[in-house]
C-alpha cells in the first residue's frame, strides 16, 4: 500500500448512513479520484465510466434506484474510479501533455487497488470504461471475479468512430468543451427519445448531464478521448478471462454492434446478454430499473442475494457457488419485464 502521502482523503458525507469518502490516489501516471461508498469490509465493487463523465454523471441514476442500490449497497462497497482529471474541480492539463494509453490507464487501476489494499473485485463499466475494465481483466485475470459492462466495446474504433473521435478532439482542442461538443457527446450517450427533438424537449437527464460536461475541463477530456481513439483490438484477450460477465447493451447505443460482438467472443458458459429496448448506451442513467433483475440473478451465482434474503451483511471475499441453471433462463433474466429484451446463454 502506498504511503498517506500518495493520497488526499476527503469526508465527503460524515452524517450519511451510507459513509462516503474521495480519495486522490497517486499513480505513476497522475493522480486518481476514487470515490469510496459503504464499508471497506464488505466485498469491493469498481466502477469506470464512459468518456467525459464520472460517477455523478453515470452512475448516479442506477444508485439512485432504491431496489439496486439496496442491492448493491447491501453487498458491497462502492469504488468508483474517475479517468484522470474527469472528477469535478479537477486541474486542466496541458493540451502538450501526453495522453495516457488504454494500457497506461487499465495499470492505475491496479495501482489503485494497491494503494486500497483490494484484492480480487467485481467490476462495472461503460462503454469506454468497460473497455478499460475489460483490459484491465485480461492483464489482471487473477484480480477480477465478475465483469458487469455497459454497452461494451473490445475492437479499434470503427472508421465512423476514429473519424468522429478525430472531430471531436480537433474541437476540444480549439473551442473547448463547447455545444457542438456536448452534443456529440449526448448522442454518444442518450436515445433520440431522450435526447428530445426540435418540438420534444430534452429530458431532464440530458439537461443534468449537459450541465455537468460543461463543468469539465476539455483538456482533461481530450486526454482520455485520444486514448480511447487508439485503443487496440482486445478480442483474442477475452479468451483468457476467467470471470463471470454480465453485459448489457442498449437498443439505440451507437456500439451495440460492438457489443453483440465482444458478447460472441466471450465463453457462452460463463456470459450473458441484456439488450435493453429503446435504450441509449447508459442504460445506468437512461434505463436503470431493467438492470435490477439481470443484477439480481448475476449476483446469486456469487452466492450474494437480495438485503430480504438474508439476515446479516456478506463480510468474506466473494466465492462463487454452483447455482441452478434454471435461474439464467430468459424468463428469470427479465424477457418478461418490458423494455428488456434478452439475449443470453447460461452461466
């Protein structure tokens, strides 16, 4: 573990019944924000979000859901790990300062389970950040028990993408964190119903969301965008994962092709799909309810349950147990509770 001086910790709500701390972690490679909710000593969950958000901006939606978060919260503690310079209040960097790598981010989160004194987690990610998850899985095999991605990617970006991510990148260099910017970013995002139309008006979501990108430095945005625009093909490395994954994917998600992809390279016996209908890629923020049954039968096949189900709080590492079959047929994952459509094969 690293020295107290490797890190700023900060009482983020002392008066909470849900303890929550944020902790600035040095790195090799910069700083971390990690912020920590629940007790360290139940097992740990981290979370990494998508390009140009953080925990408030796509998480807060799913843990604002009282069934999930009494789910997760009753069985976890939370860590979620900001992309360097994405946490509110961050410092800007220089536009000259050299990007990180997709690899370069997936070893600082290594080096910030080192400095926690984690072992083996379960982890959740969006879209860029499951990317990061997932690599951090396959170099890291022994230190991850589940993967729980959204909307998910595992190839180089599309020519649609990189040309896209290009764009965008040229904007935030010259402009900043500008309309232009956020609304390429919305649409990243968000489902057109959501997003709204010329006579729709945006949600309230997608106003919450343009306000907090706004409140980010683009240089720092810039940053993690050049590193996922390079990012290289993962596939073969999902061979050697030795987890448990639950992937979901929204309907509308500019990356549900990626997704459906990476969820055929994956071992059928250990894996599942969600396809979540007229969903953007955040289901955590657009559609969080219809995650909660899919999490709910992912978790007992760690033998975790429901906060009814159980009298005390888990307190040993998670250890997978051997589970019924029958609790991974699409009746039970949720094919009955609309707006969730499931693709999946047994775990």
């Amino acid at each position: 573990m690293a020295d107290s001086s490797d890190s700023i910790s900060i009482d983020m709500d002392s008066t909470s019944s849900v303890s929550s701390k944020e902790h600035l972690v040095k790195t090799s490679n910069g700083f971390v924000s990690v912020a920590i909710f629940g007790d360290q000593d139940k097992p740990p969950l981290v979370t990494y979000p998508d390009l140009a958000l953080n925990h408030m901006s796509c998480f807060q939606g799913l843990f604002l859901c009282p069934e999930a978060f009494s789910l997760l919260i009753h069985n976890f503690c939370i860590y979620h790990i900001t992309p360097p310079g994405h946490e509110l209040g961050a410092a800007a960097t220089s536009y000259d300062y050299p990007a990180l790598s997709v690899d370069d981010l997936a070893d600082q989160v290594a080096e910030v389970l080192d400095y926690l004194g984690l072992g083996a987690v379960m982890c959740m990610g969006v879209t860029a950040g499951a990317y990061i998850l997932t690599l951090f899985a396959i170099k890291y095999t022994r230190r991850v028990l589940g993967l729980i991605l959204i909307s998910p990617l595992c190839k180089p970006p599309s020519w649609t993408e990189w040309l896209c991510n290009k764009f965008m990148a040229n904007i935030l260099y010259y402009y900043g964190m500008c309309g232009l910017v956020k609304e390429l970013l919305l649409i990243r995002y968000f489902s057109k119903e959501v997003r709204g139309a010329a006579i729709i008006p945006e949600t309230e979501l997608v106003q919450s969301c343009r306000r907090l990108l706004g409140e980010l430095r683009s240089s720092n945005v810039l940053n993690f965008l050049e590193a996922i625009n390079e990012r290289p093909d993962i596939t073969e490395g999902l061979k050697r994962l030795q987890c448990r994954s639950l992937i979901f994917v929204g309907e509308y998600s500019p990356f549900n092709s990626d997704s459906l992809h990476m969820t055929s390279k994956l071992d059928r016996r250990f894996s599942a799909l969600v396809e979540v209908q007229g969903c953007g890629s955040i289901v955590t923020e657009e559609q969080p309810d219809a995650m909660l049954v899919p999490l709910e039968y992912f978790l007992m096949g760690f033998g975790l349950f429901r906060p009814s189900e159980m009298d005390v709080s888990p307190r040993s590492p998670l250890s997978p147990t051997s589970i019924s079959p029958e609790l991974y047929t699409p009746e039970s994952m949720g094919l009955k509770l609309k707006p969730i459509k499931t693709r999946l094969s047994q775990i």
